[in-house]
C-alpha cells in the first residue's frame, strides 16, 4: 500500500522545547532578590546606625523586623485571594514595584512609629513577590522535572544576590553621606534603587511566564509520576514540616537581623564585615548547585531537617567566638544553607500535592514561615538587651533551628 502522507504541517512529533529554563530561573530570581535579598535583610546593615543615631534599645530594633514580617504574613495570606483575579505574574510585578516605593519611603522618617509602618508595608509587598515568585519558579520546575530542584534553587538563590549587592552598595553609600543628618536614610534611597531595577528587568520573565501559563500546566509533577488530581492540601498532613518551618523562622530571623551588629559590637572592622556579608550572599547563590540534589531526591522531611541542623551550627558560632575564621566560616555555611530551606518546603508541597493544590500548599508554609519570623526578632532583641547580650540572643536562634530540625524529621511523604 502507499504510504499516506500526513497534511502539511503536521506530524506525529512535537517540536522541541526552547524555552530558556535556566535564563528564566535565573530572571525570576530578582523577585527573591527584591523581596527578601534588600526588602528584608538590608536592613541589617542600616541597624547599626539608625540604632546609634536614633537611640533605639535591641528591642525596637528587632520590632522593625518583627513588623516587616507581620507585613510579610499579611501579604502571604492574602495571595490566594487575589490570585482568584489576578495572574500571579501580575502580582509578582505589582508587588516588587511596591516594594520599591515603601523601601524609598523609609529614608524620609525618624519616628519610630512611621518607620514600623513603612517595614509593615514593605513586608506586605516582599510577601506578595516572595510567594507568588515560588509559585511560578514551581510551575515552570514542573516542565522539567529532571531539573526541577536546580530550577527552584535558581530561584530562591536570588535572595543572595540582593544581598551581595547590599553588602557592597549600603557601605559605601553610608560613607559617602557621612555628613549627612541621617546618613543611613541615603542607604534606604539606595536600595530603592536596587528594587526599581530589578522590577524592570522582571518584566521579561513575567511576559514569557505568561505565555507559558497560556499553554497549559505541565502534564506531570516535578518527581516524574502523576500525583492523584484528587488530592487536596491538608494542614494535618504537613504538621510536622510546618512546624519545624515555623521554628525555622523564628531562628534565622534572628541571626539575619541582629549578626552585623554583633560584629559591630565585637570592633570588627568595616572591611572585614563586607566580606562576612558579601560571602554570605554569594553563598547563596551558590547553593542553587549545592542541595539540588536533595530535594529532588527526598519527598519527606529529611531536607528540612537537615538543613535546619546545619544553620543551627551557623548560628551559633559568632555567639560562640569572634575568631575571624570561625565567623566567615558561619557566613558561608549560613549562606549555603538557609535559602534552601524555604527551597526545601517548596519541593515538599510539588512532590506531594497536584499542581492544583500548590497555590494552596505554598501559602501555608508561608504563612508559617511570617509566623516564625514575627516571633524572632522581638524574641532575640529582648534577650539582647539583657545581660546575655546579643550572643545569648544568637543561642536563642541555634536552639529554635535545631528543634525544627528535630520535628522535620517526622515529616512523611504522602
């Protein structure tokens, strides 16, 4: 018989896939970088002075933190409803232009209570960013599920890079506006500058993303097998991976917030503790590579379990010692590790669930994760202003890391 031809244009292939993975990854990790990178911890370098010049106790300077993640809950919990209208796109855009306005606004207060709100407010956009950015970094994870954990490191990695930057800009323009009144408000301006870039050059990855999402989900979850379409995100389910997240944001809040100021109260010269923090970011970025593996390779607790270990370790060596070594040391482990613990919930929710219920999934450990994060600061801050000092306070973050390792490892797949 005669083959018969197939029309023109058609055939039993399917093109191949050119979509820039990687370089989409990578774009989308300036949402990380806004939203947690400067938004959230930049502040930490700005603490010191504003602390001196302003005459705040350890307390309200661990109360900023405190309201900006409160802000940041807000923001968590309100992304599942205005996800029922808006494109997550939308809202990632949206939040990180926000971002930049609240970060800008911040340098024009000196009353404490102005500047609390302004941290709520910017908490409330980083949250919007920071979730619906884990979200789409998921999704576009799952249309390569071979390279789904490298995708979702790429991603939260971007948060090492808004603070490598902040480690090299805040300083100098710190010394730049020495004669200023206010020095440190130059450095708020300064990382609303940082914020506003990266929003426009999140608009490449948003408009592609877009594209993506109007071509269907993918058809398999991350781990290569079909979860059951059935299945619905259950708080019970997670218990024990929510809880040792929660105990995860308690505990590295407090090294994020109060550890540069440790250093400055250690004499430690400005030189040294760029380098502590400009590591610590590059760290982060690096550590995309580093645990890639382990969360493709886990569906249970032991990656939230085991990272949280390690940070505790982190944590708790400047408290421990000023020994210079022994600090870059915790800069690194610290840097190499925390990001991907929030990778790590992140993979939890994509192997367990239905791309449909991940919305859901995410949001809850987000949530958690704010809760954690409110109690932290203020927690550390008190403790600091005791006799203990701030590197009781660091013991108090080491403790709260290693028990959430200990209620991780319950953590079943379903």
């Amino acid at each position: 018989m005669p083959r018969t031809s197939l029309p023109a244009g058609l055939n039993d292939e399917s093109p191949p896939d050119a979509t820039p993975y990687l370089r989409l990854a990578l774009s989308l990790s300036l949402g990380a970088a806004v939203s947690l990178g400067i938004t959230r911890f930049a502040y930490g370098l700005l603490l010191p002075p504003m602390r001196a010049d302003l005459g705040w106790s350890y307390t309200l300077a661990g109360a900023m933190n405190t309201a900006n993640a409160v802000g940041y809950l807000i923001g968590a919990m309100a992304m599942a409803w205005l996800l029922r209208g808006l494109a997550p796109t939308r809202l990632f855009i949206a939040g990180s232009a926000l971002a930049t306005v609240f970060m800008a606004a911040s340098g024009f207060f000196t009353d404490a209570a102005a500047l609390l709100l302004q941290r709520l407010l910017a908490g409330v956009a980083s949250g919007l960013v920071f979730g619906t950015g884990g979200l789409l970094a998921a999704r576009l994870g799952a249309r390569q599920p071979r390279r789904s954990g490298l995708l979702l490191g790429l991603y939260y990695g971007g948060t090492g890079v808004g603070i490598a930057l902040s480690a090299l800009l805040v300083p100098q323009v710190l010394l730049a506006a020495a004669g200023q009144p206010h020095p440190w408000a130059w450095g708020w301006w300064a990382m609303a500058l940082l914020c506003g870039l990266a929003t426009l050059l999140l608009a490449w990855p948003a408009r592609v993303l877009t594209q993506l999402e109007a071509q269907g989900p993918a058809p398999v979850a991350a781990n290569g097998q079909r979860t059951p379409e059935q299945r619905k995100f259950r708080w019970r389910d997670f218990a024990f991976g929510l809880l040792g997240y929660l105990c995860f944001g308690m505990g590295y809040i407090g090294y994020m917030t109060f550890v540069i100021a440790l250093l400055a109260e250690r004499h430690l010269p400005g030189s040294d503790i760029t380098i502590f923090y400009t590591l610590l970011g590059v760290a982060v970025i690096a550590s995309s590579r580093i645990w890639a593996g382990l969360l493709d390779r886990h569906r249970d607790g032991q990656p939230l379990a085991r990272l949280n270990a390690l940070l505790g370790v982190a944590a708790i060596l400047p408290a421990l010692t000023s020994a210079w070594s022994l600090v870059m040391i915790s800069a690194l482990m610290f840097g190499a590790v925390f990001l991907s613990v929030v990778a790590s919930t992140t993979a939890l929710v994509r192997h367990n669930l239905p791309a449909s219920q991940w919305a859901a999934g995410i949001g809850a450990f987000t949530v958690t994760f704010a809760a954690g994060q409110i109690v932290g600061p203020t927690i550390v801050g008190l403790i600091a202003d005791g006799a203990g000092g701030l590197a009781r306070g660091l013991v108090f973050s080491a403790g709260a890391l290693w028990l959430g390792a200990l209620l991780a490892l319950r953590q079943r797949a379903l």
